[in-house]
C-alpha cells in the first residue's frame, strides 16, 4: 500500500462516494479528494422516481451518506466543481474555477446524462413542464407539477417512465404513456413479463399506447409551456406535465477529451483500468468485458456501482476482491416489487415458477439449460438464490425448475452435485 | 432521537444517535459503518445487513415478518435465534439503547 499516494475521485454518485468510503474501510491512508459538478449533498437517485415523487422522502434519507461522514473519514467533498479537463501527463485534472489538483489515481465516476429527444421534436429548453429525470431538481420539478386531476404524459417505457407512471397515477393525474417500442421494458423483459407490466399500470388507469413516435409538441405562445404531444400519426395529447424517460448517456467527454478509449462508455479492463493505468473507471458510464456473458457491457444500475466500487477499493489497497456476480437490478411500480438479475439477450426459452395471473413469480430465462437472466415478482428468497444461478452459471434442469413443489434451493443442490455443472 | 451501539466483528463499537423512523441499516450506512451493506435500498431483499440482536432487547422488536425470516436463512453468516436484518428494524424511543452485534461477513 502506497501510504501517500492520493486518489482524486470525479463523480459524487453512487459509485465515487462508495469508492471513497470503500478505500477508507479497506485501509488507504492517503488523500481522497472527491470532486462533484452538482452542488446537491450526494443522495440516493432510485428514490426520486418513486418515494419522493410521493413526497414521503426526507432529506435525511435521501443522502448517501451523513454530511458529517466525510470529513469523519477524512475525505475531502467538492461540490458544486466541474472538472474542465485531465491532463494525463502532468497527471493533475483541471477545474472549473482554475485550480489544479494532483492526482496519484484518478477515478472516473462520472455517470450519464438523460437521452434528449431528437432535435426536430424537442421542445424549447425554457419550458417549465417539460423534464427528465436524474436529478434532484428534475425531481422537485416533477413533484412540484404531479397535481391530482391534471394530465400527464409520459415519453418512454423502461423503468423511469413506468415508475413515473406509478407516481403519478398515485397521486391521482390522468396519465398516458407513450413509446416507440411495441412493448414496454422491450430491451429488458420477455413479452410475458412486458404483458404483465401493462395489464399492471392500465389496470391502474395508465393509457398505454405502444408503437408511438413523437413528432413534436404544442407549446403556449410565450414557449414557455407545452401543450399537447404531437405524433407522427397526427394524434394529439393534450397535457399539463411531461417526463421523458428515453435513456442514459454516459458521461465520457472527460475521458476521450484525455485521450483515453471510448465506446459507449469509458473502456475498462479486468481491473477497473482505463488505457490509462492510472486512471480507472466505474459505474454507469465504464464498459467492462463480462466474464459470465463473454461480451462487453455497460450496466447502468446500483448494484453494479456499489460492486465496482468495492472492487476498485480492494484493488488501489491491494485486497482480494469478490469475483464477478451477475447484475443485478430493481424496480418499484406500485406494490409490485420487480427484482432481476442477469442480462437476458440471446435467450433461447423462458421458464416460469408461479403464475403471471398474481403478482407472484419467477421468470427464467434460458440458453442451453443455464440461466442467463431471472426476474422476479414479490419472491425475494427466489431472487437471491437466483444470483447464484445466474452468476454461476448452474447446469439446471428445466423441468425440474417449472415444478413449484421443488424448492429452487434443492435444484441448485442437484445441480452443483452434476459432476460437470460447470 | 435515541442511541445505537453496533459492535462490528473486530470488536469496534460505533455508537450513532439514530432519529425515529429510520432504519438501523440506513443509519449504519449513512455513517459509514462499513460492515452493514443492504444494497437492495431496506426491501428485505438481500440479507447482507444481517445483524445480531443483544439478548436484551429482542422482545422489544416486532417479530419478522414471513419475508424477513425467509430472507434470512439466505444471509452469509451463522443465523442465530437473535439474528435480524437490520433494514426492518426501525428506530423508535423503546430501543434506546439497543445494542446489535455486526456478524463477520455479509457475503
């Protein structure tokens, strides 16, 4: 362990402060600066499309950490900075307000930014209900806005814009939900699981219409409001609130600006490297090669944050890291607690435990009699004992795995017996 | 407002005034005790803020509910009959005091 060596972390979200925190438990003795664009203290984002939109959120909650937690661990919090650039040779980042930080190791933590809607259909930036969700202030906007009895449309149909819908609907608002896809959570679920999300939210009033494409949007005469949605179909919908939940971009103009390997995201090795060793990255906006899928991914979720976050800290402080354990993700949409683990493309066959009538099941999703991706309704006990399915890869039998009155526990029992289950 | 005594596997006592309402697993981790995880945001759904309960104040708490307990024959650690996860144990003024011992992994 290099006592003196100073890490300089960008990014104040999930991944930065858990590297920061996570150095400090495994033992790094050195400087830790932490350095974050958003002036916001660092907070919790899954919240802010579902608990505080119902304004049941404290402040308190919403922190990462305690205000007092960094400066008890030594760790230097910069809020409110834009790192302008990274000067690889002199290895210093440059900030915004013109000083210079020396780094030993630099971390780039930097996230992503919401997907805009294409430029000939976007509203004018000055309109006061239009919004995205990632931030805090997108957020406020939003709750500000989810009057009971006005119109919402939602633009988009992954988790952002279904657990928008839920909020909303919550909240009493008329809300129509619009998506280019044919189905919702389409890059994500099998058709049985997308059929269940919209039996789900049209049950509760969302009206649903899928192979959508916006066109434009009717705005006020001072532009400062919209109006309606427009589709290329020349149907109208006319609205008092609009979110758009059509993707993350990751955050790498840092990185390639630096010179360092972009590809949808800031390229990283088995050890969390950029192409420049000293300078790793993490989180929504690094693309790492999966060794349980054997291609590159980029994951955007917490769990793969707080992940590699461990697994930078143990590395700079020269501890065994866990080996990799299959994604993992979540989604609340009205009482209906959605779990997943795995990344399901390629799949060949879905199995179901449970019945799609309840919101009570299990859905695997098969390549050759191992699971690549497994989602589950209100069966926490199934969906941890999943991830070691998925992550391990398990040889299962498929017929075994359709019978409820075989306990998952036992399958995975049998298949860890099978002499060649690896 | 009332005290907390977490007692890691090393032996390193963390002592936190914990408000009513919230969580002994959002305290821990909101004040970097390192040791309890629950990444899975307190829904009892990933058994890594298993906790040990002191002798003392189990019959203060609620007992778990059938998801809890199913949760924690998944957790890493030894289940004992004091075992809990701490993101369903939610601070109030008759666990002043509480004391919970942190088991030596949570995966």
């Amino acid at each position: 362990m290099k006592a003196h060596e100073k890490v300089v972390i960008i990014g104040t979200g999930q991944a930065g402060v858990e590297v920061a925190f996570g150095l400090r438990a495994n033992g790094w003795q050195g400087e830790i600066t932490l350095i974050g664009e958003s002036a916001d203290i660092p907070h919790h984002l899954p919240p802010l499309s579902k608990a505080y939109l119902a304004g049941a959120a404290t402040a308190e909650s919403l922190y990462l950490r305690t205000p007092e937690a960094y400066q008890a661990q030594n760790i230097h919090l910069l809020s409110g900075i834009r790192v302008d650039a990274i000067n690889r040779e002199a290895a210093q980042v440059q900030l915004a307000d013109g000083q210079t930080l020396n780094y030993d190791r630099l971390v780039l933590a930097t996230g992503g930014r919401p997907r805009t809607m294409p430029a000939d259909c976007a509203p004018l930036a000055e309109a006061d209900n239009f919004c995205y969700l990632r931030t805090l202030s997108d957020a406020e906007r939003i709750r500000l806005q989810l009057v009971p009895g006005n119109r919402m449309v939602v633009i988009g149909s992954g988790y952002i814009g279904l657990e928008v819908a839920a909020s909303a609907i919550k909240k009493g608002m008329q809300v129509t939900l619009l998506t280019i896809a044919d189905r919702v959570l389409d890059r994500v679920t099998a058709p049985l699981v997308s059929s269940f999300y919209e039996r789900l939210h049209r049950a509760a009033g969302v009206d649903i219409q899928v192979n959508t494409q916006i066109a434009g949007f009717e705005m006020s005469a001072d532009k400062q409001h919209v109006r309606a949605v427009v589709c290329t179909d020349g149907r109208r919908f006319d609205t008092d609130l609009v979110v758009a939940g059509i993707g993350l971009v990751p955050n790498c103009e840092l990185a390639s600006a630096a010179g360092l390997q972009v590809d949808d995201g800031i390229i990283v090795n088995e050890l969390m490297q950029t192409s420049d060793p000293a300078i790793m990255a993490l989180g929504d906006c690094a693309r790492f090669r999966s060794s349980i899928y054997n291609r590159w991914v980029r994951i955007e979720s917490v769990p793969n944050a707080l992940e590699q976050a461990r697994k930078i800290a143990a590395i700079l402080c020269g501890k065994a890291c866990r080996s990799e354990a299959a994604p993992w993700f979540w989604s609340d949409q009205y009482d209906i607690g959605l779990k997943m683990v795995g990344l399901s493309d390629g799949y060949e066959r879905i199995v179901i435990r449970g019945s799609m009538e309840q919101p009570d099941f299990s859905v695997f999703y098969l390549r050759s009699n191992r699971a690549l991706a497994v989602d589950t309704v209100n069966r926490p006990v199934e969906f941890n004992l999943s991830k070691q399915i998925v992550t391990d890869q398990l040889l299962i039998d498929p017929a075994l795995l359709a019978d409820e009155s075989v306990p998952l526990k036992e399958i995975i029992a049998a298949a860890r017996a099978e002499p060649n289950y690896a | 407002m009332s005290k907390v005594v977490y007692i890691s596997h090393d032996g390193t006592r963390h002592e936190l005034d914990v408000s009513d309402g919230v969580s002994l697993m959002q305290a821990a981790v909101s004040n970097g005790i390192y040791d309890i995880v629950g990444d899975c945001g307190g829904s009892a759904s990933c058994a890594t803020c298993h906790v040990y309960v002191d002798e003392a104040f189990c019959d203060k708490l609620p007992a778990p509910t059938e998801r809890e307990a199913g949760m924690l024959e998944c957790a890493a650690a030894e289940v004992k009959p004091n075992s809990r996860l701490c993101c369903q144990i939610v601070m109030s003024p008759v666990l002043d005091g509480l004391v919970v011992e942190i088991p030596d992994r949570q995966w």
